[in-house]
C-alpha cells in the first residue's frame, strides 16, 4: 500500500485490528519477562562482572524499541514486528535483494522466537517440582540426559493450551495476557525493588570493581578466555533476551489507532524493561552475594527468584511467600510463552503474503489471527521441547534472533537517507539513523564473534549447528513458494494476494 502519496509501498498484513497500545505493550511484556532466564544464568556465571555488561546491552535494547516506534508507526499495515520493516527499505532500490532480505529476517526471527515457549515451560516446570517436590531428574534418558518425564509432561500442556487463547484472536488474547500480564509485572517489579524494604540483607561492597565470583578483576580472563572473548560470548545469550522488548511492535499492525499506540506501547515496554533487566541482576548480586552465587547447593539458578525472595523477607511470610513468589512467576512465564506462539507467527504470515513463504501460512481463521502459523509454532515448540535446557536452547535459537535485527536497524537508516520525508507520526532525531547502524554493527559483532565462542565454552557446538541447519531451512521453503506454487498461477498473479479467511 502507498502511504497517504508517499514513496513507501508494501503488501499489508491483512489481520483485524481489535487492539490497541495497551494490547501491544502486555502481550509484549513477553520479551521483559524472560529476565527470569537470563539474570539466574548472568550472575551465577560472572557475578558483578555481569552487571555493566547486562546494562549495555539492555540499553541497545530501549534504543532498539525507539527505533521501532518510529518504523512501526510509520508502516502501520505491516504486521510481525521488527522483520516486516526491513522489506520496504530496500525493496525500491534492490528488488531482488530486498526480498530474500525480508524472507530471511523474518525466518530468523522465528528462529529467534518460537523456542520462548518450550523454554519457558523448562522453566516453570522447575518452579513447579520446587513446590510439590516432583523428581526432575533426567527420566527421558533415551533421549537426551537433559529432561525428566514432569519437565516433558508440564511442558507439552502448557505449549498445547495457549495455543486456545492464540487462535482466539488478538481481542481474546489481550484480555488473556492483561490477567497474566497484571500478575507477572507485581512480582517483577517487586523483586527488583524489595531489597529497599530491608536494607540489613544488601551489600554493596558485593559491586565494588565490579569483580568476577572468584574476586578476580572485571578485566580478567576465565578458563583460559580474555575477557572480551567471555564479554562477548555472555552478550550472545543477552541479546537473546534483553532486547526481546521489541516483541511489543508484532501487534501494532493489529492496533486501531497505530500512529499513536506505537509510540506508546513500544516507549513502555522498553522503559519497563531497562527498569527490570538491570535492577534485578543487580539485586541477586548485593543481596545473594559472590559466594552463595558461586555455590549450586546454596543458590540454584532454576529458582534463584524464591531463594532471593526469602532472604530479602527472612522471616516474613515463610513457605506462603515462596508459593507467592512462585505462582506469580510461572504466571508470567506462560504469558512469554503466550507470546512465542502469538508474535513470530504474524512474521511468517506477513512473509508468505510478501511471496517468500509457502501460501499454507496466508490463512486467516474467523478470528483475525493466522492459525495455521501459530499451530506450525507449537509443533516446532514440542520439538524443541526436548532440548531441555536454557542454556541449550539460548545457543540454538539465537543463531536466528539477533542477526535479524540488522538488516531491520540498516533499513532504518536507508529509510532516513532516501525518504527522508516519508510520512512519520513519531519521528527521533536525525542522529538516530548513525544509532542504528551503530546497533547493527554492534549486534553482528555479537551474533557473529560471540555466538561462535558461546558455543564452544558452553558446549552447545550441536545446538549452534542446528540452528544454522534450522536457519538455512529458508531456503528450501523459500524455493517451494517460488519454484513449486507460483509456478502453477497465471503470469500476472501477484504475490502479494490478500490472505485467505476460513
């Protein structure tokens, strides 16, 4: 579509819009709420040293939804998010490079998002066997050695089951995710600041020089890694969570007064989420401290949040708050998971409406919502499943995730180049544009540099691998959708059909 006479011409999503900035910004606490994986697994690995890195990279991510804002607003028929605005960015100058741009970003970015789901059910799963004693230990050993028949059990309904509320539509949805997202931002808010009701469990001396679990300076190398090897091998599984803010613009194509929620929906969550991702790492540091950090038998990073919450509250609530803590916290890991289902799937949709992805995913079901994209989501979840843990899948997934922001972050900047009067309802400052293509820079580093290292010291060489396995799948589908199903249409057929409804 052409924008009001303006340069910019794209193929819509085609979904209902029955939300607005606040639908958006709760189903997009997703990206927020995966701080419960990643600041367990940051501080027990580097401890303080952890800290500057975690706020760096956290900051990359609120510059990132900025920018989105900006893209969304500005592309309000596009749906998916993030990989949908790279597309119109190249498509008048490098036609046939913009769409295997636009195929690729928005496959990995799929790649990147839909493993959120079976993760996040790993992870409930342990807060669940923490309450009722369940045995987690490995039980599916002919599998793999990572998960046990509850993790598995818990895991596969869960994943089933928000499947309900997804095909429901975006209206349903929203209701849902607002009870989930209600109840997942109290304990995330609290636990970021609860140390300030007791002051007598912090200590800040834990921060000074920001030094390693070992005492060893934050310069100094581990396991025989510099430093900025093991920086930037840390800042891989970061970028897989903190700057997953940007979830919030999948559903801007679906909000009724898009010029100004984007704005407000994408602003939000990446305050709420600089706010999260920063103080609560920082809190494990001061109020846990190096040593109980170092020491799997008195912290477990599966439920660090209940261990910190009853040291903060020693005393106060007993085993009531750790169920309290608990619950809230699987709450909000089904509202992430909720997400994974919902988000990546309207990336899959827009790209088969663009003509790089096989028709099956253009369907629209009476809802408004693409069905068949969110159920490829969940069979491509239950997969994953059996990966079985954080780490694995953070190593796996990310070989898609963050280098699919690039060629997004570049397209802003050609956008600001080339059409620089194409209509904006939210516009940053003109330096933004050198922002992004800083952030590009900085985030292939990262993707590139850090992945490669990630794999190695963490030992997720196979899981690195079949994520470019999964990552070049594109290629295939892509040939299917070209070579295959428009072969078989008249000449004049365009790809950019309107999705079908049923």
């Amino acid at each position: 579509m052409s924008i009001e006479g303006q340069e910019l011409d794209y193929a819509g999503g085609g979904l209902a819009r029955e939300t607005n900035w606040w639908g958006a910004f709760v189903i997009g606490l997703a990206g927020t709420i995966l701080v419960t994986g990643i600041a367990p697994v940051m501080v027990t690995a580097l401890g303080a040293a952890s800290i500057p890195i975690i706020v760096l990279v956290t900051l990359s991510g609120w510059l990132l939804c900025l920018l989105l804002a900006e893209l969304s607003a500005m592309m309000p028929e596009r749906t998916g998010g993030s990989p949908s605005y790279a597309y119109p960015a190249y498509k008048e100058r490098w036609p046939g490079l913009a769409k295997h741009i636009n195929g690729f970003t928005a496959w990995a970015y799929w790649l990147g998002w839909f493993p959120v789901a079976p993760l996040n059910m790993i992870l409930a799963s342990f807060y669940l066997g923490d309450r009722f004693g369940l045995n987690l230990e490995s039980g599916f050993t002919p599998i793999n050695t990572f998960i046990s028949w509850w993790t598995l059990g818990i895991a596969l309904v869960g994943i089933l089951l928000f499947f309900i509320p997804a095909y429901l539509g975006i209206r349903f949805g929203t209701v849902f995710a607002t009870v989930l997202a209600i109840l997942s931002m109290i304990p995330l808010t609290f636990l970021a600041i609860a140390w300030i009701f007791n002051p007598s469990t912090v200590d800040f001396g834990e921060l000074s020089g920001f030094t390693q679990l070992d005492g060893s300076s934050f310069f100094s190398g581990v396991g025989g890694y510099g430093w900025l090897t093991i920086y930037l091998a840390y800042s891989f599984l970061l970028t897989w969570n903190v700057i997953a803010m940007e979830a919030a613009a999948c559903y801007i194509g679906e909000c009724k007064d898009p010029d100004r929620d984007a704005k407000i929906a994408l602003n939000l969550e990446g305050g709420y989420g600089l706010f999260v991702y920063t103080l609560i790492p920082l809190a494990f540091v001061v109020v846990l401290g190096a040593d109980a950090l170092s020491n799997p038998d008195l912290v477990d990073p599966a439920t660090m949040f209940v261990t910190f919450a009853g040291q903060v509250f020693e005393g106060v609530g007993g085993e009531f708050l750790n169920w309290l803590i608990a619950s809230m916290l699987i709450i909000a890991l089904a509202l992430s998971a909720l997400n994974a289902i919902m988000g990546c799937a309207r990336s899959l949709h827009q790209m088969s409406i663009d003509g790089q992805f096989p028709r099956f995913f253009q369907k629209v079901n009476r809802h408004g919502v693409p069905d068949r994209a969110m159920l490829f989501n969940v069979l491509a979840s239950l997969v994953v499943v059996f990966a079985g843990g954080a780490v694995e899948i953070y190593s796996f997934s990310n070989v898609g995730y963050t280098i699919s922001m690039v060629p997004v972050l570049v397209g802003y900047y050609l956008l600001r180049t080339h059409r620089p009067d194409a209509r904006r309802p939210f516009r940053l400052p003109e330096y933004f544009k050198y922002v992004a293509l800083a952030l590009a820079v900085f985030y292939f580093i990262i993707w590139l540099v850090g992945g490669i290292y990630f794999s190695i010291i963490g030992g997720t060489q196979i899981y690195y691998f079949l994520g470019w396995i999964t990552l070049l799948a594109y290629l295939p589908l892509y040939y299917y959708r070209t070579r295959v199903e428009d072969a078989k249409l008249e000449p004049a057929a365009s790809p950019d059909a309107a999705p079908a409804t049923g």
